[in-house]
C-alpha cells in the first residue's frame, strides 16, 4: 500500500493527514489540498492559503507521490521551490508552504518493497519437468531457452550477458530472470 504522511500547524493545533494511493476523494486520484471545503480534502484556515491550492497524487508509473500546482497566481514552495506548473515528487522530509501554511512530509511509504508486485510474472529458472536431484539450484543452465540462429539479432541479457531470442523482450532473461528491457540487441554471427 503506497502512503504518505502530511504534518502541518493551523489556527493554533498540530494536525496529521495520511494519503494513500487509492484514497476515496473529491477528485479521484488526488488529494486537493486548500481552504475550501467544497472542494478540497484537506482544509487549511490560513487566509493565505488559495480556496483549491495543490493536490498530491500517486504516480503510478513513477511508483511516487507527487504535487502538483493548481493556482498558478499563488504558486506553493516545494523545499524552497516555487512550483508554478507541472508537477514535483515528494519524498521523506519535503516540505511545501502554501501561503503562510507550512506542509512536511513526514513519511512516504510505497509499496514496492517486494518487487513481485511491479515486475511481469518470470518464466521460471529451473526446467519443473527435470528432476532436481541435489539441494544446489544451479540457475546457469537451464534446459531450455534456445539460441537465435546465426545472423539474426538476440537480446544480450544486462545481468548475466547470455543472448536470448526477441521474443523474450517482454518474458524476461530465461536464464536469470532479468527484465530484457534494457538488453542490447546483438547480431548473432554463423557460427557462434
């Protein structure tokens, strides 16, 4: 679960507001963060603040939170920053002043502690239909993946530098598992 943490001093109290990736709001998707209740999530009372100030979303492709300007005429200060368009990430002690209002970010969690959640399922490492005889898992040599024939291109794996055929852009290393993504493509010469 992808989470971020605001704290924030208003008329006089300590106040704590947790946002989170899919948190139902006024404008799905976002958290809107200014002094009109009709309209944003988080209300601040601060004459300063604009009625719609920012909002802080989750970047699904970035894996991040991030804010973004909505009143270009009172731009907020992101770590001493004006932001007066586009969008900033945020990260573990970012502050954001809107106005006089001072906004820390006082903890992001995302979720991408295990991997297996972003990474497309890998082919597995080990042939399951050969019989593992011993407890050592020999993840070099694999039964299976083929070599692509001479003079065509393969993917050279970034990890291990085995070459795979093109198909397995979008599967993965069959050897090691490592996304193909950034492979370099490689003439396979006759006689390799």
């Amino acid at each position: 679960m992808n989470a971020l943490t605001l704290q924030w001093h208003d008329a006089g109290e300590d106040k704590t507001q947790n946002i989170y990736e899919q948190q139902p709001s006024k404008n799905p998707g976002t958290v809107r963060i200014g002094r009109d209740p009709q309209r944003c999530d988080i209300v601040l009372n601060n004459p300063t603040v604009s009625g719609l100030h920012i909002e802080i979303f989750f970047h699904t492709l970035q894996q991040g939170f991030y804010v973004r300007n909505l009143r270009s005429q009172n731009p907020p200060l992101v770590d001493g920053r004006q932001l007066v368009q586009g969008e900033m990430p945020l990260a573990d002690g970012t502050s954001i002043s809107l106005g006089q209002i001072q906004l820390k970010v006082t903890s992001v969690s995302t979720g991408n502690i295990p991997a297996t959640i972003l990474v497309p399922p890998q082919p597995p490492a080990v042939n399951p239909h050969s019989p593992v005889n011993s407890g050592h898992h020999h993840h070099h040599h694999p039964p299976t993946p083929p070599t692509p024939p001479p003079g065509v291109y393969g993917l050279e794996c970034p990890k291990c530098h085995k070459v795979s055929p093109p198909e397995y852009l979008q599967i993965g290393c069959p050897w090691c598992g490592t996304s193909l993504a950034a492979a370099v493509s490689v003439l396979v010469a006759p006689g390799s």
